[in-house]
C-alpha cells in the first residue's frame, strides 16, 4: 500500500485525539481504588463497558483492511465469521458465564485448575501465554506497524514501539477499567467514521440499487456452494463452532470483561450487547470493499480496498480522524492483550506458584513488570513476522486460530458438560492434541501447502476433524483413567437468568436468523 499523506488539519485531529485518548486513561487510573484490583476492575464493569470491551477487542485494523479486501472479492460471505458469533457469545452467557462468576475466578487457567489440578493449571497458563504473545499481541502489531510505517516511513520495530508505549500506558496505570472506558470512547469514534464511509460510498455508487446492480448477485449470499474454493457452506457450518467456542469462550483476553462484571446479569447483558455490535461488522467493515467493487473495480490490490475509499471519499481531516480511528482500535486490542498477558502469568503462576503470600502491591508491581517484558518479546516476534516474504496475514492469522482452537475447545467443552472427564484426558488434549493439531496446521500451511496439494480439506474442515480426533482420545482416556482426582470447583447456586436477558437474547436470535433468511434467499 503506498504512503499516505496528511495535511496540518489531519495532524492536528491525530494528535487532539492522542490527547483526549490519554486524558481518558489518566482520569481512568485516578478512579482506580488504592491498592485495589488490576486485573478485574473491581468487579465494577457494566453492561455497555462489557459489550465495546469486549468488540472493541475483537476489532482491529486487520479487520478492517481484511474485511474491506474480502468484500471485494467475495462479498458479505466472510460476514460469517461475524454474524454466526452470535450462537457462541450466547453460549458464554448462559453457560460459560454463571460457571465462571459462580466460581469466582481472576483467570480461565485458574478455572480448569479447580476442575482439573494444578498441572492442568500450569499448562494451560503457559498455553495461554503463547496463544496472547503471538495472536494478539505480535500478528496485531505487525498489521498495526504496516499503518503506522505509511504515515511515518519507519521500520516496523518502531512502529511497533510506538503502539505498545500508547497501549502499556493505560494497561499499567489503570489495569483493564482504563482499557475498558477508553473502548467505550474508540468503539463510538469508531462506529462514527466507518459509518460515514459507507454511507458517503452508498451515495456515491447510487444507493443500494445501484451498488446491487455494479456487482455480481453472488456476493450478497452468507452460504456458497460446497464447491467454493474460499467459503464453502459445510466447513462454515462444521469448522467455525471450534473456533468460535474457543475464541468466545475460553479465550482470556475476550472472557476478561465479563469475569469483570458487577453481576451475572450485567456480563449477560454485556454479552447480549456484543452481539448486537458484531452485527455491524458486515456494514461498517465488508460493505465499504463491495462498494469500493463498484466505484473502482480497476483496483489490482484488495487489500487497498479500504484505503482507497478513505482517500478518494473523503476530505482533508477526515483522513486524520480515520487514522486515529484505526489507531484506537489497535491500542483496544493490544491493551485488553497485554492486561489478559499480566494477569494470567501474575495470578496463575508468579502467585499461585512461587509467592501465594504476595500482597497486593506486590502484586501489581509483577503485573506491571509482565506487561513490559511481554510488550518487549512480542516486538522481537513482530519483527520476526515483518522478515517473512509474501505473507497473507488475514488468511494466515483465520487458519492459525483453526489449528489453535481444537485443544482448548475441547477441554473447555468436556470439563463443564461431561463430570466424568478426568485430569490425564485434558492433559492429553493440551499437550499431546496441541502437538498434533499444531503439526498438522505446519503441515498444511508450510511444508505440503494446501495451495499446491488438493487432498487437504478446507482448513475450517480440518479444525472440526482435529476436534473430533482429540475428543475421541480425551473419552478413550476418561473410560479408562481409574485414578480418582481432586475437584474443588464449585459454582455456588447459579441464579436463573433476569427476565430481561432472556427478552433480548431472544430478540438478537430473532434478528440474526432473519438476516440468514434474507441473504441466502437474496
């Protein structure tokens, strides 16, 4: 993509935003209780700050840039990974959630080591740590460094630098109420921008007849033959539930909001609200590539799609506001990550293991102390990602989390459905099934690349087939395993969810099945 050039009134927005942004995490860390809480926010997080929380960390400038690409050149398909969310943030609010509030746990690792033991705890907080270090924090980076390397013509490790130092600030000073209340300003700012681009883009391409008419009928389909190189319907229908229960679920950087509510309630809600904000996805990220389609469909690079758009849509400052739009979502994303990083080390495995007796400044000290280290080795790991020749991020990144997704969805999935899965089942699966399910993806994506050898499945395909596989040998185990184990995981009385959330889940199942209907009879 080629340098973008701002002008003094795009300057001035950029840094009016830096201002307000760093205003907002100052009065964020005043308002945190002296020698309170890091990690959780004292409990205090309501249902709007769960919600753009929790999409705010899920949103990036990959996706946009991705998003807008894919629109380009598949139309609203890839909304699935979007719009079938909804099923899986269901699943955390009615399932996941009363276990994990009921149980009162800082982190998942802490949740399955009451399940399991201590050295299912250990592992899964080394496991966790990987999984932060290089899909949220180094591959977020990395597309994050490639914008900010168009504005400043620098190398990608100061680009990198840049972002952290924004981001480490409000995850050091006020711990995730910092991260969660400057969300709740980037989301709105956010929403604003990609709005009116589409917006602007509709009335330019001449409404939505017209943008219908510029662009082939397939690209307002959600399912696609079975055939189709890119989408197929059965791999979405199959392979998307692994992923979308780990991600949804069991993923400490997205569940840390809801472990952070002030009640059942308020994370149910929060989590109903996300749902409603993933709708959005589809409007503000994909439709502005289908409408770029129809206003340049000369465009020899996709991925451009979005900034070109911005560019030739919209005035001078409005291209400042979109950069720091994109900037704030980076800083969401790398802050709920690093803040996800310190916890999950300080609590499951500095205190639990070498300083139970810690108190709590000690305690946010080591909290801090992480979020430097980890900032400093996943600069090393983006630089390392930046070395790697022609590498397609948003098609690598969606089939990591393929090959990542397996072993933790299934030992998330049998550790709270099935009582009779044991500790050595959910060993294998996180050490044995996490071997194999990564060797297979290295298997697919670099030594026999799928590219070049069509016996591969889709990789969405092979997730569920890995899914499959570890949870046959995680009840081959259970059966077997005689070995009685501790379980000191209890949930307290799970309260029947409000009459309110019940109403607009109910209203949110409603409206996504509708969307279904109406874009797969289009």
């Amino acid at each position: 993509m080629q340098n973008i050039s701002l002008e003094s009134l795009d300057w001035t927005i950029l840094i009016s935003y830096f201002l307000i942004l760093l205003g907002i995490g100052i009065w964020a860390s005043l308002k945190r209780k002296k020698g309170s809480s890091l990690f959780l926010a004292e409990n205090s997080l309501g249902w709007h700050h769960i919600g753009f929380s929790m999409w705010g960390t899920n949103v990036g400038p990959s996706m946009l840039i991705a998003s807008a690409s894919a629109g380009f050149t598949t139309g609203i398909v890839s909304g699935n990974y979007a719009w079938y969310a909804f099923v899986f943030i269901c699943l955390l609010a009615f399932v996941f959630a009363p276990r994990y509030l009921g149980a009162k746990v800082t982190t998942l690792p802490e949740f399955m080591g009451r399940r399991f033991g201590q050295s299912t705890r250990n592992i899964l907080a080394w496991y966790t740590i990987v999984t932060i270090l290089i899909s949220w924090l180094a591959l977020t980076l990395f597309a994050g460094g490639i914008l900010i390397r168009q504005v400043f013509d620098i190398p990608m490790w100061q680009s990198a630098l840049i972002l952290l130092i924004i981001s480490a600030f409000f995850t050091m000073a006020g711990g995730l109420k910092a991260v969660a209340y400057t969300n709740v300003f980037q989301m709105l700012l956010l929403i604003f921008v990609s709005a009116t681009l589409t917006i602007v883009g509709l009335y330019k391409v001449g409404g939505v007849d017209g943008l219908v008419a510029a662009v082939p009928a397939d690209y307002w389909n959600l399912f696609r033959p079975n055939n189709d190189v890119d989408f197929p319907w059965l791999p979405i229908i199959l392979g998307y539930p692994i992923m979308g229960v780990w991600f949804w679920c069991t993923d400490q950087s997205m569940v840390q909001p809801v472990l952070a509510a002030k009640s059942l309630k308020q994370g149910q809600l929060g989590a109903n609200f996300t749902g409603w904000l993933k709708i959005l996805d589809v409007p503000l990220y994909i439709l502005p590539g289908i409408i770029c389609l129809a206003l340049f469909p000369t465009l020899q690079n996709p991925d451009e799609a979005y900034m070109t758009m911005v560019t030739n849509l919209f005035p001078i400052g409005m291209v400042g506001l979109v950069l720091a739009v994109l900037t704030a979502a980076l800083v969401s994303t790398i802050g709920s990550a690093l803040n996800a990083l310190s916890t999950v080390f300080t609590m499951d495995i500095y205190v639990k293991k070498y300083r139970p007796e810690a108190s709590t400044k000690e305690i946010i000290r080591i909290g801090q102390i992480v979020t430097v280290v980890g900032a400093l080795i996943s600069v090393i790991i983006t630089v390392a990602i930046d070395s790697i020749k022609g590498l397609n991020l948003f098609n690598v990144f969606q089939s990591v989390l393929g090959f990542i997704a397996p072993p933790m969805a299934a030992v998330f999935l049998f550790g709270v459905f099935w009582k009779r899965t044991t500790m050595r089942a959910a060993n294998f699966a996180l050490t044995a099934g996490t071997i194999f399910s990564i060797g297979v993806g290295i298997l697919y994506l670099w030594v026999f690349p799928a590219e070049q050898y069509d016996a591969w499945p889709h990789f969405m395909l092979l997730s569920f087939d890995l899914f499959i596989a570890i949870s046959l040998g995680m009840i081959i185990i259970s059966l077997m395993d005689k070995k009685p184990q501790g379980n000191t995981l209890s949930y307290g009385s799970i309260a029947k969810p409000a009459i309110s959330v019940l109403i607009l889940w109910g209203l949110l199942i409603l409206v996504m099945i509708g969307l279904y209907i109406f874009f797969n009879g289009y």
